[in-house]
C-alpha cells in the first residue's frame, strides 16, 4: 500500500487541488483554513448539492480580513451558492466553527489530503502537500476532530442562520 505524495509549488496550483478533491467528494468533506477562497467555497457548495457532509473550521485571523469578505460578497456564483445553502436543511452550527489554526488543511472521504505549509510572520505561502494515505487521513481527521471540539460558533453565522428561520 504506497502513499502517494506530490508536492504543490504554489498557491494557484493548491487551489485548483483542493476545487479537484472536493468536486471529486464522496462521502465528507474536513476543511480547515485561516482564509476562504471563493473558488473553494463555490466547490464546497457543489459538494454540499450532491449530499457530501461538509464541516469547515475557520481561522480566527481570516474574519478580520475586510477584502477577503468583500471579494467573496462580489462573486455572484458564491452569493447564489450561499443563498442555496441558507435555505437548505443544514444547520450552519453543525458545518462551521471558528477556531485557532496551527495550519491549513483539508481531508476528503477519509484518505485524501492536501496541508499547506504558510510563512506565519509575512502570510505568504511556502508549499503544500497532497497525500492519499488512510493512515495520515485519520489522523488529520481526529486532529479536526480536537480543533473542532475547541471552536466556537461566530455571531455573524448565528445572523445568517435567522435569516433563513424566518
């Protein structure tokens, strides 16, 4: 049983990865990120149309960043997508929660992983790794599994969450 490996260079090529590995879900998506890409997320949804469990931790850092908020708000893919998932069945507290991350990563069906590698002190990518290993993906699963235990629902998701009981 060999583990395959491949080495991300960069940050557009790690984001055309992760797009890969959700749109190719099958049973769970684990998402843990210090930003929100839109491309991301627009594929997160897709996952969430075809019944994939999804669950996201976010960063506490990433929701100061004004842009990031104001690029996603001008995609009308996301927005649409956002709507869909607003009025759909799922509870947002059982999707997202805010937490510290030591790193970004993502696990899909259990054994397919990418984890990127940042320079904290300037917010800049270095490289990622993608893995396919049941073994790594178990523990990166349980390793979301603590961080999740940790978070906490954010105020701005609760707002979201009214809006659709009405």
């Amino acid at each position: 049983d060999s583990t395959n490996v491949k080495a991300i260079d960069n940050y557009e090529s790690m984001v055309v990865d992760v797009i890969d590995l959700c749109d190719e879900a099958e049973t769970s998506i684990l998402m843990a990120s210090s930003y929100l890409d839109v491309r991301v997320m627009e594929a997160v949804f897709r996952a969430v149309d075809r019944d994939v469990t999804i669950r996201i931790i976010v960063g506490k850092g990433s929701l100061s960043s004004k842009m990031q908020g104001l690029r996603m708000m001008l995609s009308v893919t996301f927005t649409k997508a956002l709507i869909n998932f607003a009025t759909s069945t799922v509870d947002l507290k059982d999707v997202v929660r805010i937490a510290e991350l030591p790193y970004t990563f993502c696990s899909v069906d259990g054994h397919r992983s990418i984890i990127e590698f940042s320079d904290t002190l300037n917010d800049s990518f270095i490289a990622a790794l993608s893995i396919d290993d049941r073994v790594i993906g178990e523990r990166l699963t349980k390793f979301f599994e603590m961080i999740w235990e940790t978070g906490e629902f954010h105020s701005a998701l609760e707002a979201l969450n009214s809006l659709r009981s009405n």
